[in-house]
C-alpha cells in the first residue's frame, strides 16, 4: 500500500469529524442557537446514559466470544500500557508547565487516553479493504479487524469510564473546591474597604466581629480534615481506605462500564448469544433496538464537540506550549515506544502470529485523544473550551501523524 493511498485512508475518518464538527459549531452559533450551553450538557447525559451503553453492549455481544478472549489476552495489557505512558507523560508535564489545578486532569486525560474505538472500527477495515494490503485476503481481514476493534473499544471503554472518568471528576472537584475558597476569601476580606474612621469613630467593630469568628471557624473545620490527629490515624486510614472502594465501586457502575460487562458475557456464553444474535435469534429484536441506539452515539459526541469548540476558540487560558507537549507525546513519543513494546511481547511469544492483530496494538499508540474526554468535561462543567482547542490541534494533526505511523508499522510487520 503506497504513501498516498495511507494518507487517504487516515486523513478520511478525520475530515468526517471536522465536518460533522463543523456543522455542530454552526448549530452552537447565535445564528442557529440551537446546540446551546444547556442543550449540550443534556445531550450529553444522554450519550452518557443511552447512547454510549448501547454502543458498546452491541459490538461485544456480537463480535466477541470467549475463545476470542483467550487468545486476544496480551490486549488489556498493552492498552493498559498506552494509559500507563500517557498518564506518566502527562503528570510530567503537569508538574513542568503548571497548568491551573482544574485543568491538571484534563492534561493528563488527554496525554494518556486514545480514541480506542471509533477511529480503529473506521480505519483498520478502511485499510483491509485496499487493493495490496499485506494483512492477507480483504473480506477475512474486514471480518477480523472489526472484531479487533471491537474488543479494543470494549477494553478502552473500561480504562477510560474509570481511570480518565476519575480524572476528570477530580478536576471538577478541584475547581468546585476552588470556587469555594474565593468566596470564603472574599467573605472574609470584606472589610478591606473600611477605615479606621468606620471602626473608631462609628463604633462599628462589633458589627465586623462575627465576620473574623466565622473566617476562624472556617479555618478551623479545614485543618482537622488535612491534618487528622496522631491518635485517630488507623481510624482515618480505614475510612480513606473504604472511602477509595466505594469511589472505585461507583465509577465502575457507570452505564458504560456495567453495558460492556454484560457485553462480554453475551458474547462469551453461547446461550445467551443465540437468544439475541443473528436472524434466527428469538430476540434478535433488542439486539437490532440496542443496535440503533448506539449508532447514535459518534454523531452525537461530534456534534457536541463542534458546539464546544465555538466556546474554546474564543476563550481558552490553556497555554500553547501545552498544547505543543500534548501533540508531541501522542504523535511522537508514544508511537515510538509503542513499536519497541509490541515487538518485544512478539519476540517473547506474547501475541498471535496474526500481523493484523499486532498492527492494531501499534495504532493504539497513535491514535488522538478519546471523545468521550469532552463529554466528561460536559458532564463535569469543567475545562469544556480548553478541551475543545486540544481537540482541535490533535484531531488536525492526527491526519498526518496516523498516516506517518501506518506506514511505519506496516512496513515493520511486512
């Protein structure tokens, strides 16, 4: 497969998204007003509660069985891998450039969290289909590929509703935790305007007293939290210990989290499959209604993404040079650590002899950070601009980067 032919195909899923985000940030103007601020923010819970569940739970139970899930073991692992840099990467710049608190996950998000779905169901089948492809015959490298991307969404879906989902709760924490300081700030500093004239003269200091009282006791219902006692220490380890798994717990009832599951084991366990899985299935009818929820899903996502991005182009306090890190980490750094690890586990005897498979666990090295980081960020009300000018540069970028990358990788596995 030629330079141009790779270009075409990489550059295509993205020129989708730039137009179909395009036709969002038109909706979002005040000439449309019709993708408003609040029309987004439920649409999204929408894509959070309906549409992504629904998405994830019809590509499992239908492509993946559990023989599949035997032998595609080591791909856990190396997504696992692609989260692992990404984050370490990312806190490194965090700590480097300073960003404000608020925005600190949504760096590190963005550093580590690849588009593991979307973008592999349209390119891997995109590439089989090419005329002198080296992953063999083209309908059996469709057929397989899918199911490789599937299996790739599935397994993202779980690192990123609760490791990039955590992420980015913790921004929104940190910038309701903020908001709250500057008001207690400028409750307490009300004062300033006055004079010694409005104390002294006019008698005024009782009326000032219980303001300092209640900045005191502020003051002091902070501390004990930050700084337990020496004595209480076992009992404060316990209760941030249960506190954590009870955190865990709820990030992993997500709905996209709890659809993949059920997923899995629809696709792993045979009966279950034949009762929801081809024509002849007796209730083939909520597989096809699960089905056409979840095709909803990636239009929905863009669309909101260009509706954001009205917001981000005109007010982003995002610094450049991060921008320029965060590109460098996903289109340099990591494709390039991502070759050395896959062909290590292949010489170790970790992977099928399938160049395919060991194609896509390339790819996801490479691949622009997930969507599903701006609808948390509009779940959340949190670093929605921000996220939506990285958006921008790296879907842009991706073009060319994933182009690059896919020559580089095919040219290894020929």
């Amino acid at each position: 497969m030629g330079f141009w032919t790779l270009f075409e195909v990489a550059t295509m899923p993205n020129l989708q998204l730039i137009l179909i985000s395009g036709l969002g940030a038109l909706l979002a103007t005040n000439y449309c007003n019709l993708l408003t601020a609040d029309a987004r923010k439920s649409l999204n819970k929408i894509v959070f509660i309906v549409f992504t569940p629904s998405l994830m739970f019809a590509s499992l139970a239908k492509t993946v069985t559990l023989e599949d899930i035997i032998s595609w073991w080591y791909m856990p692992i190396n997504i696992g891998f692609t989260f692992l840099i990404g984050g370490i990467l990312g806190w490194i710049l965090v700590k480097v450039m300073k960003p404000a608190p608020h925005l600190e996950g949504l760096v590190i998000a963005t550093c580590s969290t690849g588009n593991l779905g979307n973008l592999l169901l349209i390119i891997v089948p995109a590439i089989c289909n090419e005329a002198g492809s080296p992953f063999g015959e083209r309908e059996t490298c469709r057929t397989i590929g899918l199911s490789y991307a599937s299996f790739s969404m599935a397994l993202g879906g779980f690192y990123i509703w609760t490791y990039t989902y955590h992420l980015i709760r913790s921004s929104a924490a940190k910038l309701e935790t903020s908001q709250v300081d500057e008001e207690v700030i400028k409750e307490a500093n009300k004062d300033l305007e006055s004079n010694q004239e409005t104390h002294l003269l006019k008698g005024e200091n009782e009326e000032h007293v219980p303001v300092y009282l209640a900045s005191a006791k502020s003051i002091d219902d902070i501390v004990p939290q930050e700084f337990p006692q020496v004595h209480g220490s076992e009992k404060s380890f316990w209760s941030k210990l249960w506190g954590t798994l009870s955190q865990i717990l709820e990030e992993l009832m997500a709905p996209p989290t709890i659809a993949a599951i059920l997923g899995f084991v629809f696709g792993a366990v045979t009966f279950l499959r034949n009762l929801i899985i081809g024509e002849g299935a007796p209730f083939h009818v909520i597989q096809d209604s699960i089905k056409l929820l979840g095709d909803g899903t990636i239009p929905c996502i863009t669309l909101i993404l260009g509706g954001n991005l009205i917001q981000g182009l005109r007010r982003s306090r995002m610094k450049g040079w991060i921008i320029v890190w965060i590109v460098c980490i996903r289109y340099v750094i990591q494709p390039a650590i991502g070759i050395w690890i896959v062909k290590a586990a292949s010489n170790l005897g970790f992977l099928p002899s399938d160049h395919l498979f060991q194609f896509v666990l390339m790819v996801q090295y490479t691949l622009p950070p997930a969507m599903n980081i701006g609808t948390m960020t509009q779940l959340f009300n949190v670093g929605q601009e921000e996220c939506s000018v990285l958006f921008l540069w790296t879907y842009i970028i991706a073009a060319f980067a994933m182009t690059f990358w896919s020559t580089v990788f095919m040219w290894i596995l020929s």
